[in-house]
C-alpha cells in the first residue's frame, strides 16, 4: 500500500487513479485462496484474456542465461553424453542448468532401416539406418531367427567422420561395390563410401547436393545419377563420378513437372524411362524471390530454386502420384505419363524399383503398410496388378524397395518393425517372407522417431506429441 499512498499524496489525474485500483484488484485475487477466487471472475468466461497465476522469479545475480558454443552441440553425444542420462529418481544438479540431465529419454535404441540395395554379385545387401546414422552391410542370406535378438551385421559404417545423417537413399556400383548413400537433412552430401570401408571413416568421395534430398538412382550406361530434391520439389541429374562442389549437369522443377514432395527413384535405362513417387506436398517457387544472398555469384548450374523462393500462401497438398518422364528430361519438362487415383491404394509411396524384363514397377506404399506392384506402362487410376500386404508379410511402414534379378527376390526395408523381410519377385497377398533380417527383438516396438521437429505436451490425455 505504500506504493498506492504515495501516488494518492501526489494526486495523480483519473486515468491514473483507475490504474492503481486495477492493480490492487489483482493482488486481492493472487492472495485470495483457491475456494475465494474462484467466486471472483475466474469462473465465468469473459471473451478477453484473464489473469490466471503469477509465478515470482527468484532474485539472482549475475548473467541469467548461461550460453552453449556451438561446437558444443556438435553431436548428440555431447549434447547428451549417455553418463549424464539419470532415473527418475535419482537427483539431479538443479543450479547448474546448462549441465543438467534428462530425467529420462524417448529413444529408440536399435537400428531403423530406411533403404536398401543388393549387391548379388558379393552377395550382400546394404542398408541405411535412419535412426542411428549408419550404413550395415549383411550377408545376403543372414535369416534372423524368431528367437534371436537380432542379427549382426558383417561392417557398419558409423560416427562423425562419415558425416552420414538422416540418410534414406542408398545404391550400390554394380562394377566397384562402393556405397552411394544420400542423407535427406542436417548433412546436404550424398557420400560415397569403398566396399571395404567400415567404422568412423571419412567418405573416400562426396557430392555437395541441395539441401533435402531423398532417393537416389543411377544409369549405368550414360553414368549419370539421379536425386529428388524433397523439400523443393525437384530431380537433379549428376555425372556418376562428380564430386566436391560439382554442380548438376540437369535440373527438373516447376509447375509443368507435377513433382510435389518427390522420395523414390527408378531409372529405366532399357527403355529410357524416368520414375519418380511423389506425396503430394507442393509450393509454387519464383526466382524473383530470391535474396541477394541466395542468388549470387556462388549459385550453381541447374541448382534448384529453394525455400528461399517460396511464394507464401501457395503450399498445397495434392493426391499422391507415380510421375514418368523421359530420361533425359530437364527444366519445366511435363511427365510423358503420371499414375494416380483412389484406385492405386497409394498413400505416402517412397521407395520405388523397376523390373525392365517383366515391365513391373514395385512400390513401397509407406502408410499403406504394403507393397504395391503396377505394370510399367500404367497411367491415371490404374488399380495394382499385385499387393503384397498383412499380418503374415510382416510389413510395416515400407520405406525401400529393391529387385535382385539375378536371385529373383524382392527385399522390402520396413521402417515400422526393425526389419528387412525378402520375398520372391512375383510374391502377392499376405505371403510370409523367405528371410527376415531384423535389428531388435521381433516383438519390440518401433518408436518411429525420425527427425523430430517440435514436441507438445497433451495434458488431457498425458500424451507426447511428436511430429517427424
């Protein structure tokens, strides 16, 4: 009240008076018990933002925020060294905030496999592990059984130096057996890595590639590779062999393209055929957009209009597609030929694989939990000429798709259960698969955390929210 006497003594105007009263009617409530407030205002709503609570910050001297450095988040090993990861009810440092550790941690431990590719010719197979951020190469014929916890693989390819994360495409050279594999986010490089390498090792090659990337595909005979460009919506075409800051000999992006969210990738060399999944996210893009910084000196050939051109208001989200082009298509090039419609069953299709001897086109149908076999040739609403699909498939969440012709088989990597399931080429329906390589328990959930954006709190429900 003091505070109040002071101001009556020095006769402040109206305004002024009105001013105090308002404040010391706050107070009232804060001090007021729960029983008390609620008689007051608080129960009825009023259409306006109300004083709910006031929490007092505790005095301290000094700096109130305690900076990190950059350097020191440069791996998930720092920011969270796996000695600081306590229970709950162990004690905590509470006045070090900047060291303090998690009480505890959401986080899948075991491998999640994104992609995948055969090698027939060393009979192995390679795959990514969006997860973890490694390569694991296998045996061809590793067969987890149902009892193992899982299987080991015969190298892996992990740490730092390899400067592998988020990666969702691999391939692998049909002459050398090195490992082409893209990362989608935080590392915009496709690394390339020798058959022998294993371990924290450096790539022996890599690509500067725009910044989310996804799948990958190569042809062979004109030793070019192929990259879609996820975020904005585009295909950009490389020699086989560039590396460092090379830039895209080919671009493919604009409204014409029908490209919107593009994942998978298959090239057609025997028919000269470009095929590409798309989700169906989409924003028209303008080069007059561009800030100078953006579009200086130091932009690249066929280097694809980025966020940076992203015309506001023009996001949209169209149905899913299997677009089709020539192979050497490039700038604002229409498809020759696109697949879509209710009755393609296609719901987020990502990884994609050609059979040119038969004209089949394998589809791993993400959130469809199936594998979707189209002829080659379709167009508009064609309905699958196969599906693989059920309980006895073992599928879930498919994310990669590959053919080894020379075996016959079909390997599917399911991001949804910790497993790589292998099948015959032609197999359909809910058919068990000949062999199942698995990085966990066969009964273990998956937590399906894949670069995870933002998180709130559902304290109706007690519920994590956690979008990827």
């Amino acid at each position: 009240m003091t505070q109040i006497l002071t101001l009556q003594q020095r006769r402040v105007s109206v305004i002024g008076i009105l001013a105090v009263l308002l404040t010391a009617l706050a107070v009232v409530l804060l001090t007021q018990g729960p029983d008390e407030s609620q008689s007051l205002w608080s129960r009825r709503p009023t259409g306006f933002p109300q004083l709910v609570s006031i929490t007092p910050l505790p005095e301290v001297d000094g700096e109130m925020c305690q900076w990190v450095s950059v350097s020191a988040t440069s791996s998930m090993g720092t920011v969270f060294p796996s000695q600081a990861v306590t229970g709950l009810g162990q004690e905590t440092n509470l006045g070090n905030t900047a060291n303090r550790p998690p009480l505890r941690v959401i986080h899948d431990p075991s491998p999640g496999y994104s992609s995948v590719a055969v090698d027939p010719v060393r009979n192995e197979v390679v795959m990514t592990d969006e997860n973890l951020f490694q390569i694991l190469v296998y045996d061809r014929l590793t067969n987890t059984p149902r009892s193992a916890e899982m299987s080991e693989p015969k190298r892996v390819i992990s740490g730092l130096n390899t400067k592998i994360e988020f990666q969702c495409g691999v391939y692998i050279d049909p002459t050398s057996g090195d490992i082409y594999a893209v990362n989608n986010d935080t590392v915009n490089a496709l690394v390339i890595f020798s058959r022998q390498a294993r371990g924290n090792v450096p790539p022996d090659r890599e690509i500067e590639t725009p910044h989310g990337t996804f799948g990958v595909a190569v042809d062979e005979d004109a030793q070019e590779l192929f990259l879609t460009v996820q975020h904005d919506s585009a295909v950009v075409v490389y020699n086989k062999m560039a590396s460092g800051e090379e830039p895209p000999i080919r671009l493919l992006q604009g409204d014409r393209t029908r490209l919107a969210d593009p994942h998978g990738i298959a090239v057609d060399s025997k028919n000269g055929l470009l095929f590409v999944t798309n989700h169906g996210a989409l924003h028209d893009v303008s080069a007059d957009l561009l800030t100078a910084d953006s579009e200086g000196a130091t932009r690249k050939a066929n280097w694809p209009l980025d966020r940076s051109a992203a015309v506001p208001g023009s996001g949209k989200l169209l149905p899913p597609t299997i677009t089709v082009y020539s192979l050497k298509a490039s700038g604002n090039t229409p498809p020759l030929r696109v697949i879509e419609g209710p009755h393609t069953h296609m719901n987020w299709p990502t990884g994609i694989a050609v059979d040119p001897e038969r004209g089949d086109l394998f589809v791993a149908n993400d959130a469809g939990d199936s594998i979707l076999v189209f002829d080659a040739s379709a167009r508009g609403d064609a309905t699958p000429i196969r599906v693989l699909k059920g309980p006895q498939s073992r599928i879930k969440n498919p994310t990669g798709v590959a053919l080894d012709l020379k075996n016959d088989e079909l390997w599917v990597a399911n991001f949804g259960n910790h497993s790589t399931t292998v099948y015959k080429r032609d197999a359909s329906g809910d058919t068990p698969p000949l062999r199942v390589i698995r990085s966990a328990a066969a009964d273990k959930p998956t937590l399906m955390i894949g670069n995870p954006g933002a998180i709130d709190f559902d304290t109706r429900r007690g519920e994590i929210l956690v979008p990827n």
